[in-house]
C-alpha cells in the first residue's frame, strides 16, 4: 500500500516509479481524490463541532427567555441532524475509493532495479556449479519419474490436471528435500521454524498483497477462508497489526508448509510434469526488519537460499529482475535458477524479494523506536524460497539421474533416506 501524503510531497517521483513499471502517470488523480476526501472529513467535523455549539445554545436561549431564538437553533440542529449521515457517507465514499485505488497499485521499484520489459531484459548476477557432461542424451523429469513413483496419473484421476501422487522412493525423496531445508535454515541460518495454518482469512491475504488484485491465483474455500499460495501471507501476516519493540527485530521466520494456488495466470505453461502444480510443498523464508537492515536482509536471505543449491550440487545462476518482471508487492527481487539438464535451460527455483514497508502499511505493522517511547515506524518485509520442495525434486531427478532411469541420492540427502542410496524403477 502508498502512503498518500508520499504521492502528495512527491508525485513526480511516484509517477516515474509507475512510469519505470510501464504503468501511467495517476499522481494527479490520487491526488485530488485525496483532496476531495480531506473537503469531505472537513465538512463532517464543521457540521459536528456547529452541531455541538448550536445544542449548547439552545439551553441559553432558553434560559434568556428567548424561545423564538431557541426555535431557530433547535431548527439547525435537527437541519444538521439529517444532513449528516449524507455528508458521513460521502466521506466514506471517497475514502473508500481512494483505499480502492492505491490497493491495486504495485510497489515502486527501488533505484538500483534494472529497467525493462520483461524477463529478457533481467541481469544475471552470478553463477555456481559445473553443468554435468551425460554420456548419454538426459532426459527431462516427466520422462524419468514415473516409473520411480511419481504417478502423474493417479493424481490426475484424483484431483484432475495439475495434481501428483508420490509413490515410494519419490515420496522418501521429496519429504528428505524437504526436511534438509529446513533443518539448514533453523540450524545454520537462525530462522525460527513455525507450524502456521494454510488455511487464513481476507485480512490475512489483504495485508501480504494477495488481495483484491490475484483473488483468481488462490483458491476460496465455501467458508470464506483461503488456502494459501505460499506460507509467506501466514508468516508476514502473524505480526498484523502488532506494534513491535525494535529489540525484536529483525525476526526470521521458516516454514515447510503446503501451498496452493490455481495458476489462472499461468494457462499452457509447464503442463507437463511436476513444475507447475495446484499443491506443492514450499520451505519458505520470511524477515521482518528495521527499513535500514533490509537490503543487507535481503542479500542474507537469498544467500540463505544459494545454500540448499550448493549443498545438492545444483547448478544455478541468479538474476536480479527488471521492473517489469517483478511481484507486484516487490521493490527488488532476485530469482535463482536451477540448471535442468533434461531441458537444457535453467528454470526458477526461489525468488527472495524485499517489499519495503509494501505490505507492513497494509497490514498496519510498526515497531517502536529504541529509547523513543512515542517514535514508530513501519517495519520492512521480506519473502523468499528456500527452497520449493517440488521444482528441487525435479531438479534432482533430472542431474542425478543415470542411464538405466535411476537416480542417484545426493550425500546431502542420504541421512534422512533410510540408507537408500539410489532410486531404481519399480
């Protein structure tokens, strides 16, 4: 959410953030919906305060013996009486459209965001690990893990398209990628580990950016609740509408949780196989800091995430991204991509983003100054990856993976396998 007096002060510089996300200039008519709201609170509290005076004088124009005055007066004050609620509802029209407004707008981008269009146009920042030689031509996942127990199948027939039903090996495989990532984050990153709820309501979705603008990427239960699309809108969300002390922060927060989200943005893209999925596991990161510590915070969260990558001896490159590829919470985000041998590319595998104080002005989280009882400020948020379990398991598959259509265990994962150590066709 923007702060209106920060369009007010500054609406060149808002209208060149919009303009560096390819979206039009809309400073000017913030601005005098503000201004129309504000005329609007202003009538509301002079039609209170001459409601007030005029019943105070009433009793002395009584007292003065002048009942044709006190008439008069009793006549303005029924008159403002009525004409109140109209003059209520139309400030809280405008305030409502003007909440209605900002909502939908995305965060600006910060400085140092490269401009572009599109994913094309974003800037690798780095690379690690060497891409393995096959001495034989390798195969992409969707090709290799049915037969290891990954049951595009039966999940289909279950749940329909966009669902997977983990057998065996795969399904040992997939809660050790899973448990190694959060056993790394809690123990060598100092990420507190949380059990939150996957199911949350509005304000929850609201205050982490989900609402109302990708009510379709998420899936609505009959009871008003919403699964959620990443355990990022449960962790942010738990420090709603709190005022912290800054001795708290910065908080890192972790969770392995199960996600959902309908992908109706996403129609056509990566159907096939276990990339792209209606329900995945996710071991997601998430920061609440001071605004001063967040860039340093968000370069210790990605690194955070390279770890995992390392650890498996993944190959994969990070990207800082282009303002018109990032989230629209987002002021700066870095992608890592993972190298898939099976398709020759390398394909996203976590995205750690810094949101400023985005989403802490939505969900009204502040922290109170060290020292200075009656100075708060908003907090910073962030959010990243570390890792999606599913997309690591595909990645797995498709670098371990050897010519008779086995797969090999990573010696990061073997502790938790129960001694398996290769993965062979049932």
């Amino acid at each position: 959410m923007h702060d209106i007096r920060f369009i007010r002060e500054k609406p060149e510089v808002f209208d060149a953030g919009l303009a560096r996300r390819g979206l039009p200039a809309q400073a000017a008519d913030l601005i005098a919906l503000d201004e129309a709201r504000r005329a609007a609170v202003t009538e509301v509290q002079v039609a209170q305060s001459r409601r007030n005076e005029a019943s105070k004088l009433i009793g002395a124009a009584m007292a003065k013996g002048d009942r044709e005055g006190a008439e008069a007066i009793k006549a303005e004050v029924a008159a403002l009486k009525d004409a109140m609620p109209g003059i209520e509802a139309r400030a809280e029209e405008l305030a409502g459209q003007l909440k209605a407004a900002l909502e939908i707008i995305p965060n600006l981008p910060g400085a140092d965001v490269p401009d572009g269009a599109g994913e094309e146009e974003n800037v690798e920042v780095s690379r690690w690990g060497t891409t393995r030689e096959f001495d034989f031509a390798a195969k992409e996942h969707a090709d290799i893990a049915p037969a290891l127990g990954m049951d595009f199948e039966t999940g289909a027939r279950l749940s329909g398209a966009r669902f997977t039903f983990l057998r065996s090996g795969m399904a040992r495989l997939h809660r050790a990628l899973g448990q190694f990532m959060l056993d790394v984050q809690t123990g060598e990153h100092g990420y507190a580990e949380c059990n939150p709820p996957v199911l949350v309501g509005d304000d929850a979705m609201y205050g982490t950016d989900k609402l109302p603008k990708f009510a379709e990427d998420s899936f609505n239960t009959t009871n008003g609740r919403w699964l959620i699309p990443t355990s990022e809108v449960s962790l942010t969300a738990s420090v709603m509408g709190e005022l912290l002390d800054e001795a708290a922060l910065p908080m890192r927060l972790t969770a392995l949780t199960v996600c959902f989200r309908s992908e109706a943005g996403a129609a056509g893209r990566d159907t096939r196989g276990f990339i792209r999925q209606h329900q995945f596991e996710k071991c997601e990161l998430v920061s609440i800091v001071r605004p001063e510590d967040s860039e340093a915070e968000h370069q210790r969260m990605t690194r955070s995430a390279e770890t995992i990558l390392e650890r498996l001896n993944l190959p994969y490159r990070k990207l800082l991204l282009c303002t018109g590829d990032m989230g629209f919470g987002a002021r700066k985000t870095y992608d890592l991509e993972v190298w898939l041998p099976g398709q020759g590319a390398y394909r996203e595998i976590s995205s750690c983003s810094n949101t400023g104080d985005f989403q802490a002005r939505r969900m009204n989280t502040r922290y109170r100054v060290a020292g200075e009882q009656k100075t708060t400020q908003f907090v910073h948020t962030l959010n990243g990856s570390g890792l999606a379990v599913g997309r690591t398991l595909v990645a797995v598959i498709e670098n371990y993976q050897n010519a008779d259509g086995s797969v090999t265990v990573p010696e990061a994962l073997k502790p938790y396998m129960g001694g398996l150590e290769v993965i062979t066709p049932q």
